[in-house]
C-alpha cells in the first residue's frame, strides 16, 4: 500500500488560534483509494523548516501532500522552500491569473503585484486550478514521488483534492488499489471493552485491519482489508456484530440523532422532549437532520424545578421528596412532556451537569433518562464524571440510545453506579 505524508504549513496551527483539520480531511478522502496516511507534521513559517520537513518525508514515503503558504504575503514562503527541493523558477500559472484578474475586476480592484503572487508555481510542477479561490495547487514529481501542494484555507483544500488531485491518482504507476471498508458505529460501550471483545474474536489479523475512533458517548469501529480478503473481512464483521449486538446503533456513518430519526420515521411515530441538564442539546441534534418535523413535535426546557411543575405537570411532591434528579422526577417528566404534546414518545433528561451541585449520594454527572410510550415507562440512571459540557453531550447520546433501544424492541443498557463512570 503506497504510504503518504502531510506537511502543512502555517505558525497561526501552531499558535492555538487555528485547529488543523487537513490530516482527517485527507486520511478519509484517501482512504478509497488504497493509500494510507502515516505522518502528519505542521511546521511554522519558516523556510528551513519547511525544506527540512519535505526532504525528510520524501525520503520516508510515496506520495508528500505538502498544504498552506501560497498566499501572496511575506509569510507565504512554500512555493520557495518547494524551489530550493525541487529546482527550477515559479511562473504564472495561466489559467488561475485568469481567474484573479476576472475575480478582482468583479470586486472593482486593481490587481497588485502581491495579489498577483498567488497565481504562481513552480515551472516543473502543474498547476491545478483552485475552484474555491486563487492560489492554485500543484502536481510536482520528484523522481519515482510525488508531491502534491494544496492551498491552506480547508475549504480550498478539499476543493483541490476533489477537482485537481484525485483524477492524478490513478495515472501515477503507484499499485494503489480499492480499499475495502466496514464501518460499525457503536454506542453504549468504550472504547477498551470494545477492543476486548474484538480480541476474544481474533481481531485484528494480519489481513484484517481495525481501527477505533471515539468520541464522547460513541466509538467508530473501522475493519479494513484488501479486496483478496472480502470473504475473511465479511466473515469478520458477522462476528463482530455478534459480539458487540445492540451497542451497534449503524452501519454507516452518521450520528445517532439520525438514526432515531430514520425509526421514527419508518414506524410513523411521533417525539417529544423534556431537557433539564442537557438544555435544549437533545432537540438541536434531532432539528439538525432535515425533515425531522415529520416525528419531532417539540420540546420543553423545563430547567428550574418551577418549569417542572407548570410546564410538564410534574407533582412538586415528588421533587420535594426525591430531588429533582432522580428516576421519579425523570418518569413524570418524559409521561408530561408525551401527553401534552400529544406524542407516541417523550423522553426526558434531569441530571447535575457540574461542577457544583453535587453531594455524595448524587455526585457531579448524575444523571437519570426516561423514555414513556403506550406501554409504559422506562428509567435509566447514568453517570458521567466529566466536565459540565461533556456531561451535557454524553447525557444527549444515552437519552437518544435509550429511544433508540426502545424504537428497536432491545432491552436498555445496564444502568451505573453513582460516581463511576458509564457509557
């Protein structure tokens, strides 16, 4: 499998003020094509630096994607540490000067001979047209490598990519191949007791490649394999789906809000919510998936036990006896918030987000999920021991799974003890 390194460039990734996405951008892009991503490394705008870093990626892999410093500013000093590497003078690449000068003329400015600096690359590489802005990419080979150059700004980069890049790839005499992918999302369990089962079931494998992503409330699961190995990598996948069952929530990647979405949807069901903790999260997620108007009637951001009583008709004795955190509270919350809404479900959320509020018997991250329906009420208790923002979203994921199972016909995930975590 032909190997691949990013440098970009840019002292503003270095500063904190700017995340660098570029590495995930183009591992996921990459990825179909059967090339994978080894190293990822920023530098600051620095002539040696740069040189430094594409000398030293080209002596370690195939293909250098090199992203950042075209600009026409002091500090856009890549095509120069590429000149240094590669010889040769930078020349306008025609076609995007073209696109400057139109682009310019529309806004009513003169071109300067800065603004003129972006069109340039370098004469033994080939420009590739930037559809999302000015500066052009660029295709240079370097005896048996390649190194592909692409604007910094993401939106330009994976402009680049799609339009200048990808249809090269195929021509390069590289043995690259059609990677093959199975992808499980998964939810209710972390991502070492997913790794653990995966073991007990012999992965990975010398054929079998699995990869983990997580992220708060949720593990990706990622099995890879050439596609001489389809028949082991399906093989595979079976028994992962049997060990890890009803954790996996889908097969494709999209979040769990979608897929609650998608079995309300198919069983021509209705949804409410009632958030406390989570502060209206819950309904944002589900609002985000077009079309959720079809099964998502409303919500309530019940946050002051007040809220409870009047907006939800929960009974103020049983906050007073049992604290507005707590499964009763939760249970007349989701049942309150489904009967005026008028909904097949309603799901609630009540829970202590931090940092204060906590006591030894409900400490900071308790939280208790409900989910009522026609046949009855089901309550959940979680902990989160996080912070308040992370106790806000994992609260949202396992109210959402906590549907989800209900949707599905599956039990609910074992419940927590107070102060120990859960997924």
């Amino acid at each position: 499998m032909p190997s691949v390194e990013l440098i970009t460039t840019g002292s503003e990734l270095l500063s904190g003020r700017t995340v660098n996405t570029h590495a995930r951008t183009l591992a996921e892009k990459l990825r179909p094509f059967g090339l994978k991503l080894v190293r990822d490394t920023t530098v600051t705008d620095d002539l040696g630096a740069i040189t430094d870093a594409v000398r030293g990626a080209l002596s370690r892999v195939d293909i250098v994607f090199v992203s950042g410093g075209l600009g026409g500013t002091s500090d856009d000093i890549t095509r120069d540490a590429l000149a240094q590497i590669v010889g040769g003078n930078l020349v306008p690449h025609p076609e995007s000067l073209v696109a400057l000068e139109q682009r310019y003329a529309a806004m009513g400015r003169p071109v300067t001979d800065v603004a003129r600096r972006q069109a340039l690359i370098l004469e033994r590489g080939e420009g590739l047209l930037n559809p999302a802005g000015i500066a052009p990419g660029m295709a240079i080979p370097f005896g048996e490598k390649m190194i592909f150059v692409l604007p910094g700004p993401p939106r330009e980069f994976s402009a680049v990519l799609e339009t200048g890049i990808f249809p090269r790839l195929g021509n390069m005499g590289l043995p690259v191949f059609q990677a093959l992918e199975n992808l499980l999302e998964c939810t209710g369990l972390g991502e070492t007791e997913i790794a653990e089962r995966l073991e007990k079931i012999g992965l990975p494998t010398p054929e079998i490649e699995v990869g983990y992503c997580a992220a708060s409330g949720q593990v990706e699961v990622r099995l890879i394999a050439a596609p001489k190995n389809a028949a082991l990598l399906e093989e595979k996948t079976v028994a992962v789906r049997a060990v890890l069952g009803a954790a996996i929530y889908a097969e494709t990647r999209i979040g769990l809000e979608e897929t609650v979405g998608r079995l309300l949807a198919a069983q021509h069901k209705t949804l409410a919510i009632a958030e406390s903790c989570t502060g209206g999260l819950i309904g944002h997620r589900l609002t985000s998936i077009a079309g959720s108007s079809a099964y998502f009637l409303g919500g309530v951001i019940a946050y002051s036990n007040d809220s409870k009583v009047r907006d939800l008709g929960v009974p103020r004795e049983l906050i007073e006896r049992h604290g507005a955190v707590s499964e009763e509270v939760a249970r007349a919350m989701a049942e309150g918030v489904r009967a005026r809404f008028g909904t097949d479900f309603g799901v609630a959320v009540t829970g202590i987000a931090g940092p204060d509020g906590g006591t030894a018997a409900k400490p900071v991250g308790t939280v208790w999920l409900a989910v009522a329906d026609a046949a009855g009420t089901v309550a959940k208790l979680r902990c989160f021991p996080t912070t308040r923002d992370h106790v806000k979203l994992w609260s949202s994921q396992q109210a959402l799974d906590l549907l989800r199972r209900r949707l599905q016909g599956l039990s609910a995930a074992p419940g927590a003890t107070p102060g120990r975590p859960s997924w």
